[in-house]
C-alpha cells in the first residue's frame, strides 16, 4: 500500500504543495523524519540546485477564481489554508491542487483580512429590516497595496429626496485622498475605486440605514489591487473602464439623482485608438437628463446645479439639460468626441437636484487618424 501526503506554504500571492509518497514498511519512519528532511529539503535545493527525489512541487498563483455559485468570485488556496483563513470551499482551482475559497462577512462591525471578500448585511440575501443603525466594515492594506475596489453586486437602500438628499447613506473614507461621495437608492452593478496610500488602513465603509421602513439589501465584493497590478485604476479616478466600448451609468440611474456628487470616470486609452466618443444610450427612462430643462441640450456656463463634463477642465466642456448634444438648445441627441488624454468624463452634483435625474452613456474609442 503507498499513501499520499502534502505541505501547503502560502505567501501573499502564491501557493506551493509539496508532495510525498511513502509504503506501508517505512510509514512511521517517515512520520519522525519528515520534518527533518522537508528542512533539508530546502537547504540541498538551495545550495545545490536539486531536490529529494520523495517530492514533487506544484505551484500555483493565489488569484481570483470562479467558485461552484455563478458569478462569485473566491481565491485560489489549499483546502487547509482556505479553512484556516475563515473561507469556505466552493470548487476546486489550479488543475484541482487547490479549492476555490469564498470570503464573505455579514457582522455589521467587523475587519476584513482577506483579498476577494464580500459585505453583505446580516441575514442576506434577505432584507435588512433594521432601521438607525450603523454598520462599519474597516477593510486592511499594507505597503503593497494601492488602491481597493467595490464591486455593487447588490446595493439597494432607501431612495434618495426629490431634491438629491440621502436619508439612507454609503459612505467611504480613503486614508489617502478626498472621500468618494455618499450613495444611496438602488446602485447594484456599479463599482468604485478607493486610494489606500498603502495604508495599514485601506478604507472604512460605512453604511446607516434611517428611521425609514425602506427594503434595503447589500452584497459588495472588495478586491485589493496591488500597486503595480494592470487593473490599478488612475489615481483619484472614482471609476475605471478598459474596454475600447461601454456603458456607463449614474448612481441610482433611473431614480434619482444624489446631490454633491463630485468624481472622475476614466476610460483606459487602447494601443491605436486617440478619441473618444460619447452619446447617451437609448433607454427608458431619458439617458440623459442633467439640471433643469428636460428637453433642450444645454452646454457651458449655462450647466451649474448638474453636468458632466466631458475633454478638458474648462468650463466650455460641461453638459447638461434634456438632451447630450455639442449645440446648446438643440432638442435631439448628439454625440461628443474628445481627443483629449487621459479619457475621462467628470460628474458634478451641486445643490437641489430634479427628481429623477441621471445619466446612461455610452462610449466607443476611435481609431487614430478617424475624421471627426
């Protein structure tokens, strides 16, 4: 009879199984001098470049993978790393070395430790039915890490007023740059990206719920992102797409429109492309409707209370009315094309706002050397 046996090592990122193989007659041999020869294993690898031939190593990265729930996302760990982590097992991962662990937490107060872990309320996916209350999930960083993203999977709370104010409220603290605005109403599908400044810190969610009987449910994935990662956002921008087309979508889109939002939406420019093009996507409610006139475009000094603002800073660039259209009054969609680099669209919120604001937009990049 031969048994088979394995040590998992686990780093930041990464995880080696060693692997061994014994027979019954030197079984418990073997149980006294394993822990002898696994540290000489190491010391004859590293002083002469071999190794014991009673192993065999399999190494595989800690990255995201796909757990047995559709859409879920755990990482990629040994099954005993996993559990001891305080995940739980949901598929297997790296060729079935290793088990796809999930990390989820619903304590309305807690830590999170763990890269890919999820917030939900407490009881989820049922409602959460308490009212004035606070809950603070303080998510952990180190020197490594840049910057935090918040995917909304499911993000639900009480609807914003009819001029823009939140009773309900999302809030985020950053430890390293200006805080993202305080959300509220239904923005589930969304995301957001958080400065850390490589704090031990990397950011604190806070979310009150009001003395409203509103349906409230939230279900928020948190990824660290490493600071040379290829997926690190630019810094200070609140939202990041990489894809050379999109859709991009206010908070709350379709219900109303929060006050005193104030953030930048950046779209990575791909090799051969040099513009960008932006209309409002057809859909129901209007995609497009920003300050007081619900029919006509409007453009400049004429955008205050809400607008996006689309190529440079300048005050020539914002829009806002019924309608997005370059022409000020002009009462059909337009689309706007910005040369300008980095791609960005800059959202502005300020004072009351009308019921049932927002924006649906979609973008395309355009190739270098396409006529306007």
């Amino acid at each position: 009879m031969q048994l088979t046996g394995y040590i998992a090592l686990t780093g930041q990122f990464h995880t080696t199984i060693f692997t061994f193989v014994w027979g019954a007659d030197r079984m418990e041999f073997l149980k006294v001098a394993f822990s002898f020869l696994f540290f000489l294993q190491f010391s004859y690898a590293t002083r002469r470049g071999r190794l014991f031939s009673i192993f065999s190593v399999v190494a595989f990265p800690n990255d995201e993978c796909t757990t047995e729930t559709n859409s879920v996302r755990g990482v990629c760990f040994s099954e005993d790393d996993c559990g001891t982590k305080g995940g739980t097992a949901s598929g297997t991962c790296a060729s079935g070395f290793g088990v796809c662990c999930l990390f989820k937490v619903s304590d309305c107060t807690t830590t999170i430790n763990q890269n890919v872990t999820y917030i939900q309320n407490t009881g989820y996916p049922s409602s959460y039915s308490i009212t004035s209350k606070t809950c603070s999930y303080t998510v952990s960083g180190s020197a490594d890490i840049c910057q935090i993203r918040l995917d909304f999977d499911t993000a639900v709370l009480d609807q914003p007023s009819s001029t823009g104010t939140c009773s309900d409220e999302l809030s985020v603290d950053s430890p390293a740059s200006a805080d993202p605005p305080t959300l509220c109403g239904t923005f589930s599908g969304t995301h957001m990206y958080v400065e850390t400044g490589r704090s031990s810190t990397a950011a604190k969610v806070t979310i009150k719920t009001s003395t409203g009987s509103a349906v409230r449910y939230w279900n928020i994935k948190t990824t660290l992102i490493d600071c040379f990662n290829p997926i690190r956002a630019p810094t200070d921008c609140l939202q990041y797409y990489t894809t050379t087309s999109g859709e991009i979508k206010s908070f709350n889109f379709g219900s109303g429109l929060m006050t005193n939002l104030r953030y930048d939406v950046c779209i990575r420019e791909s090799v051969g492309y040099c513009s960008f093009e932006v209309h409002q996507t057809s859909s129901s409610p209007d995609g497009f409707y920003l300050g007081t006139s619900s029919t006509a475009a409007a453009l400049g000094s004429n955008c205050a209370a809400a607008y996006v603002m689309i190529g440079t800073n300048a005050i020539s660039d914002r829009y806002c009315g019924g309608e997005l259209n370059p022409e000020d009054g002009n009462t059909s969609a337009g689309s706007i094309i910005s040369d300008i680099t980095p791609f960005r669209i800059r959202v502005s919120t300020t004072g009351s706002q009308v019921d049932g604001g927002g924006f649906d937009l979609s973008y395309v990049q355009r190739g270098c050397g396409q006529g306007a």
